[in-house]
C-alpha cells in the first residue's frame, strides 16, 4: 500500500513510501538534504515497520524537536494504524 505524509518542522516537505507484508519500502523525500534522506531510504528498505520505528523515532536535528527520520517515525505509525 502507497502512502504519503506532509512532514513538520523539517527541510523535507513530504514523505512517499510503500508497507507491503510489513515491510518498508521505496522511502523517498521531496526537498531537504538529497543525500542524506536517500540514504535513510536505503537503510530501511525491506526492513519490518516496527524495527523502523524503533531505531529513529525521537531523533532531534540540530535544535528542532524533530527530524526527518523522527517524521518517517510519525509517518509509518499513521500508515500502519490504516494497515
């Protein structure tokens, strides 16, 4: 299932992903740092949504509360209350 999640308070402004059987998949960004949120997307690719969770939610970014790989914390367990 496709999924998509207006970030907040990141450089990212959106976040697209795929859960299928549980699993993360096709992570991307629209905006902030290119580099490093296509790495993010590399490391969680086919990785159980739980265990995303667990390893990067509550991850600050410089003084903000929050994170671009806080936000795909907040954006997988809003997917996964609609799973």
């Amino acid at each position: 299932m496709q999924f998509e999640y207006k970030t907040k308070g990141t450089c990212s402004q959106k976040i697209f992903f795929d859960v299928e059987d549980g699993k993360v998949h096709n992570v991307s960004f629209l905006s902030g740092c290119n580099g490093n949120l296509q790495g993010i997307g590399k490391l969680v690719e086919g990785m159980d949504i739980d265990e995303v969770i667990s390893r990067i939610e509550g991850i600050q970014c410089g003084g903000k509360p929050t994170s671009c790989p806080d936000q795909l914390a907040t954006a997988l367990k809003q997917a996964k209350a609609k799973l």
